[in-house]
C-alpha cells in the first residue's frame, strides 16, 4: 500500500518540477532603516530622516503616511537614479509573534499530528508561491496547474498528517472528486456568463503587468478552486472517522452505517458551509459596505461581474462541501469499509504490541 502511495508523492513531485521562468529583476534594492528625526521642506512637504541598515541618513517623503520617530520602515533604492523611495512600515514583529503564537497552540493541542500538520502546511504554501504562482504569471493553463496543484496539497495534508492507510485515500478520493465537481462547475457558469475576469484593481493590474496573455476568467475560476481546498480534508476525514467508528458494531449493515454517517455528515456540512460563506462575506466587507450605497437596483447589482464572482465562489464552494458528504461516506461504507476496518485493527494491534 505505501508503494502506491510513495509513487503517487514522486509523480506530484516530477510533475512540480517543471522548469519555471526566471523574472526580469529590477534594478533596485530593498533596505530597512529607522526614522530618526522630521523635517519640512521649503514647500511645506514633511521629510523623514531615516537611518538605513547601511548607516547612511536619507530623507524620505512618506506621500501621506503618517510616521513617528523610531518607526521601522522599508525603502527602495534605484541604483540607477540613486533615489530612495519609500514603501512601508515595517510590520514582521507582530507578524512573527502571531505565527509563533500559532505554531505552539497547534503542537500544544494536536501533538504530533499537528506537527505533521504544520509541515504539510508549510510544503503547500512553498509550492503555491515558488511553483503555481509563477506558472501561473508565465502563461500556464490556470485550470490544469491548479488542479495538479490541489492534489498536491490534498496529498500533503491527507497522508502526510493522516498517515498511509485507506481511511486516508477515501478521504484523497473523495476530496479530488469535489474538486472535479467544483472545475465542472465553474466551467458551466462562465460558459454562460460572459465573464472577462476583470473583477478586482489586483486581476487589473496583473493583466497591465504581465508580458504574456493570461486568461484572467481561468485564474479567477481557479482562485475558487484554491479557496475550498482546505476545507475539503476536514470533512471527507471526518466522514471516513465515522464508518470507521460505526463498522465496528458488527451488528450493523452497510446501509445503516452508510445512513448513519450520513446524518452526522448533514450538521457537519451545515455549520461548514456557513463558516466558508461568511468567510467569502469577511473579506468582502469593505465591497458590501460599498455597494449599499449605490442608488443601483439590487438584480442589476447582482449582475456586476465583480459581485456576481463573489456569489458564485460562495456556492460553489458551498456545493462542492455539500456533495463530498455522501460522495465519501459511500466510498467508505461500500467500497472500502473492509480495508477501513483492517487498518483499524492493524493499529489498535500495533499499540496493544506496544504497550505489552
């Protein structure tokens, strides 16, 4: 079983392992420095002098961000123009103290599961930034990087946290498949929606900035695709955790296990859904705030392709959450229960052996 499991990480990897474009580099650098005092200008304009790492004093123009002395902040330098501009105050500390705060809660709590947790975490996020990311900026299929991508991380935080065993490939099996799910989805809604992907300043900006044509309604839909990854893993395992539990009352028949695992699947996807709705809701406050200020009827607000995005993100991700209940618990209970359960005993062997 670990064979096929050890085959399927070395074929993630190869695919992962395609050459990436390197980026045109500016000719800048970029140095933290201190503010040490304030100035004005002849003009009225008010100066920060800044001592940077390198011990030289500049003065620095914060174009209206309000400093004090002691701030530590970050400057861009042009070599070429030997010009300094400012960029922003320096924000890490709060920054570090939190993820520590983070890091020693999940090991206090999860032991080490968490820590195995943690490290697929931290392999997800490298491969978003250092794999899909710059596949992605240098023109590769949205939709078929993110789908590699997404098995990709739903293999890390399945078998690596979960271990190699079949409860943990009902759970890989039943996540991919929502995720298909999601892509066809979303496949469906822009065929007919006549979307241009221009949702956001960012995708505008992104679209000015880049040096190849990108497909900008193939990035978004796989933005929606990315957003209900992590939550897929918490259901389907807790599903398999189920039909585990239930298959060893022997006394029970595959259809009253399936039914009962179905039933706890059901609160489970009702307090889930509303958790990642009001997620999408949470980070689009500011729009909501916006839109209730606009004298505009509320269908044709409706239609505007940047809030239309954000509905469909919801219930997409909603759907997809929705039908990877029934999808794994029917892997589990009538597919693979029998493995489920050998596994289930192997380990409760395996600590029995232990503890004697």
């Amino acid at each position: 079983m670990q064979r096929v499991f050890k085959t399927i990480l070395i074929l993630l990897i190869a695919i992962f392992s395609l050459p990436v474009f390197a980026q045109d580099s500016f000719q800048s650098e970029y140095l933290s420095g201190v503010v040490t005092d304030t100035t004005t200008n002849e003009n009225g304009l008010t100066l920060y002098t800044t001592q940077l790492s390198n011990g030289l004093l500049v003065d620095i123009d914060s174009y209206g961000e309000s400093l004090s002395v002691g701030n530590k902040i970050y400057i861009e330098h042009f070599k070429d123009l030997d010009s300094y501009n400012f960029m922003t105050v320096n924000r890490n500390t709060p920054l570090v103290l939190l993820t520590v705060l983070f890091i020693l809660s999940i090991i206090l709590l999860a032991g080490k599961k968490g820590i195995r947790s943690l490290g697929s975490l931290a392999v997800s996020i490298t491969i978003l930034f250092f794999v899909l990311v710059p596949l992605l900026v240098n023109g590769f299929n949205p939709i078929i990087v993110t789908l590699f991508f997404g098995l990709c991380v739903l293999f890390l935080s399945i078998f690596i946290t979960h271990g190699f065993n079949y409860q943990s490939l009902v759970s890989f099996i039943g996540s991919f498949g929502s995720i298909l799910l999601a892509l066809l989805l979303i496949w469906m809604v822009t065929q007919y929606s006549s979307l241009t992907g221009l949702i956001s300043d960012e995708i505008q900006f992104l679209s000015l900035e880049s040096e190849r044509v990108l497909n900008l309604v193939r990035i978004v839909s796989a933005s929606i695709v990315i957003g209900i990854i992590g939550v897929l893993d918490d259901i389907t395992i807790t599903q398999v955790a189920v039909v585990r539990e239930l298959s060893s009352d022997t006394t029970l028949r595959r259809e009253d296990i399936f039914t009962k695992a179905l039933r706890v699947g059901r609160d489970h996807i009702s307090s889930l859904v509303n958790t990642l709705v009001f997620a999408y809701v949470g980070a689009t406050l500011p729009m909501i705030m916006f839109i209730s200020l606009l004298d505009i009827p509320f269908f044709v607000l409706l239609s505007q392709e940047f809030i239309f995005i954000e509905i469909i993100r919801s219930l997409v991700g909603a759907i997809s959450l929705t039908l990877a209940v029934p999808l794994t618990t029917w892997l589990a209970t009538y597919v693979f229960n029998n493995a489920i359960s050998s596994d289930t005993k192997n380990l409760e062997s395996a600590c029995a052996h232990h503890n004697h």
